[in-house]
C-alpha cells in the first residue's frame, strides 16, 4: 500500500469539506458548517499498475484546510509535505478562481511543482445545470488557465457527487507514476 498525503485550498465556501465527504463518506449536506482550522480525514482507492495490470491500493492522508482568511497562516503546515494538492473553486464565484490563482502561484513558489501534484477543479456545476445563468467561469477559462500552469483540471459537483471519484482517481494514478 502507498501513502500520499494530499491537501485541499480555496476560498471559504466552495465546497472543498463537501468534496471530501463525498469521496470519504458518499454523503452531503446543505448545511456544511464551515471548518475551523483544518479537519483531516482518510480514504484508500484502488488504481492498475499500468504496466503489470495489477491492483495497487493507494491511501490519501487528506488535509481539508479552512478557507476563511483568518486562517490563511496555517495554511502551509498542510501543504508543506503534501504530494498532492486539490485547489478548489465554485464556478458560480468569480472572487473564488482568482483565491484559486493565487494559491496555485504560492504552492508554486513554496513548494514547487516538480514534487507535487497540483489539481484544480471548479465545484458546484449542479447549481448551473440547473440554472445557467448563474455559471460565471467558463470551462475555456478555467481550461486554458489549468494549461498554461499545467495543471489537472476537471469540474464537479460534490453535491451529485459528479467527477469526485474521477479526481482523486486521477491523482493517485499520476501519483504512482512519478
Ligand atoms: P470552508 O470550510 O469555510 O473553507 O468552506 P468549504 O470550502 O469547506 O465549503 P463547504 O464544503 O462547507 O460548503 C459550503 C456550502 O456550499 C455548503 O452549504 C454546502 O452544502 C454547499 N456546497 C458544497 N458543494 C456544493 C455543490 O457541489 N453543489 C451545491 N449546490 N452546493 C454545494
Ligand atoms: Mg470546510
């Protein structure tokens, strides 16, 4: 079995304890109390080995930081030995892609990238599936940029669950191979 340790960052409220829980826990809540300092949680998912076919259990050690600014400081104590990072944001924020930028450039800066496995995702496509109007980030967008700084990109939904298990499937798999 390997272990990552991996971290979630973005802005408070797009949904980063949402995803967790419905990768650790299958479950959702409308009314997610927002986290305080940071919460930590575990889950194993299995991958192939890309050459012998067989099965390799990878468990992420999973950091959920709080994104409220006023905790902002402790926010490097998570990523420092991180293997992987999910930045979040919710597509229905404009704010929320611009916090995501700005970590993407700080975990860039602090941790580098060569180490490490930067994925963004863009939460909450429930609310635009059935709304379009409210959808403020396009994915040219959000898909150009996640190229420019060559990073993983996917859309989701923690509250459908959609693409949830495809990210974390993702990351270990490209995890296993560096
Ligand atoms: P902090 O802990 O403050 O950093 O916030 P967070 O990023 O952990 O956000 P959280 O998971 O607490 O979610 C904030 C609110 O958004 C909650 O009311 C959730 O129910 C809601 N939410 C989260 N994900 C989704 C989603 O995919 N779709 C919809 N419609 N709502 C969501
Ligand atoms: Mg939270």
């Amino acid at each position: 079995m390997l272990q990552f340790k991996l971290v979630l960052l973005g802005d408070s409220s797009v949904g980063k304890s949402s995803i967790v829980h419905r990768f650790v826990k299958d479950t959702f809540d409308e009314l997610r109390e927002s986290t305080i300092g940071a919460a930590f949680l575990s889950q194993s998912i299995k991958i192939k080995d890309p050459n012998s076919e067989e099965d390799v259990v990878i468990k992420f050690e999973i950091w959920d930081t709080a994104g409220q600014e006023r905790y902002k400081s402790l926010a490097p104590m998570y990523y420092r030995n991180a293997n992987a990072a999910l930045v979040v944001y919710d597509v229905t924020e404009a704010d929320s892609l611009v916090k995501a930028q700005a970590w993407v450039n700080e975990l860039k800066q602090k941790v580098g990238d060569e180490n490490l496995v930067i994925h963004l995702v863009g939460n909450k496509v429930d609310l635009v599936e059935e709304e379009p109007s409210k959808r403020v980030i396009t994915v040219e967008e959000a898909t150009k940029y996640a190229a420019d700084e060559n990073l993983l990109f996917k859309e989701v939904s923690a509250k459908t669950g959609l693409n949830i298990k495809e990210v974390f499937q993702t990351i270990g798999e490209k995890l296993y191979e560096i």
